[in-house]
C-alpha cells in the first residue's frame, strides 16, 4: 500500500497542492496508547517531509485517522498539544459519508471487467454524496441558520477521478467554491465547543449534535448492493 499512496503523494505535490498528515498507519485513537499514536503520526511526517523535499509547501494540517479523537478528552488534548507544539492544525470536517464503500465497489466492478456495473456505481454514487449534502447541509441550516463553510472527507480512488466532472458541477451548482482549510475553519460555526468521546468517526455536526443533546438526523443509507459488494469480498466491515 505504501508505494501507492506515495505515488499519488508525489503527483499531488508536482500538481501544486499541499498535503497533510494522518498515521503511517491508519489506526484509531480510541484504541491506540496516545505515545503509540505520536509516534505512528511522526513516522508520516518523516515520509511527508522526505516526498516534500525542497518543493510544495510547508506541512501544516492533520487528519484524524477515521475521525477517531480518542477515548478520553485527556488523550485528545494530549495529542491536540503535540500537534500545536508542531504547528499543525487539526481538521474538523463536517461532510463526512461512505464514499469509499462505493470506490471498493467500483474497484471489484473494474477488476471484472464488469462495464455495466461500473456505470450503474458511477450514478449510485452521484445520487448519494448529493444525498449527503442535503443530509449536512439541514444541519447547517439547524444549528447555525445558515450556509457554514463544509470541509469534506473524500479519499483519492479511480471512483473520485472518474466522476470528478459530476461531483464538481453538482458542489458549484449548490453555490460552493473552494478555498484552503484555514479560511473555511475561520467560520465561526468551528469554534462550537464539543467534547465527544466514542470509537466511532462521525462529522463534526453529529458531534456538536451529540454535545448539545440533540437528536441526530436520519443519515441517507448506502445502496444494498455496495454494501453487499463491501462485506463479501473486504472482510469485515470497520467504521
């Protein structure tokens, strides 16, 4: 796996885009002793810095492996302080979704040469990452009565690539545009306080959710089939 994602690390730097960090493993928090975790983040970071070399710009933000912050609000701060010490920031994002799950899916289709299927995924897909801006977007409206500024999980896949021309008219089409996570942070909306403490990786409007003791709302449900595809031919599933 490595030299995979080294390769798109270096295409993703040649084209002028900056990078972050998350884990040389992709562990939780939640389960992971915080010394274990460090240490996992600064082996990233040595890769990070060795791809950089004297080109791209600096290192300075961190994605949270899973959107897993930790077991204990003390572990989080404890990693939150090492990254600070760094000069890194952490992301919150608040678009979160399963969209690997259908670029799993796509993956077997294309390894079969299974055409029909593919297209069928492509538009699957489409119809539901538009479903999940709905879905965030009406907590948007919920909590802040207004548009906040979204920070978004996707992960590089053949899936992403190949509806990029879709995805990225259907976002301008709802009004966004795109700018560096430090202006979309500077969005009040990111300063809600939060303290949540669960294995599971949710979107920072669950997590303000949760914290003000508010019900969730009904997330839009993955196709039956991708899901299918996803638990017979990954192995078990993991959140």
């Amino acid at each position: 796996m490595f030299p995979v994602r080294a390769n798109i690390a270096r295409l993703w730097i040649e084209a002028g885009f900056e990078v972050g960090l998350g884990g040389i493993k992709h562990i939780k928090l939640f389960n992971t002793p915080v010394d274990d975790y460090i240490a996992n983040v600064e082996k990233n970071e040595q890769v990070a810095k060795e791809l950089l070399g004297d080109q791209g710009l600096p290192l300075r933000y961190f994605s949270y492996p899973y959107l897993n912050t930790g077991k204990s609000v003390e572990d989080r701060a404890e990693v939150e302080g090492w990254l600070a010490s760094r000069g890194y920031t952490s992301v919150k994002y608040t678009i979160d979704n399963q969209e690997w799950m259908y670029s799993y899916a796509y993956d077997m289709a294309r390894n079969d040469n299974d055409v029909n299927t593919m297209k069928e995924i492509r538009t699957a897909y489409m119809a539901y990452i538009t479903k999940m801006f709905d879905h965030f977007e009406a907590y948007s409206a919920d909590m802040f009565g207004r548009h906040i500024a979204q920070t978004m999980v996707l992960t590089p896949s053949r899936l992403v690539t190949d509806t990029g021309d879709e995805f990225f008219g259907m976002v301008t089409k709802r009004g966004y545009s795109f700018v560096t996570i430090d202006e979309a942070q500077k969005d009040p909306a990111y300063k809600t306080p939060e303290d949540l403490v669960t294995e599971a990786g949710i979107s920072w409007f669950e997590r303000w959710m949760i914290t003000q003791k508010r019900l969730l709302r009904e997330e839009p449900n993955v196709d039956a089939y991708v899901w299918r595809t996803w638990e017979a031919r990954s192995g078990k599933y993991k959140n």
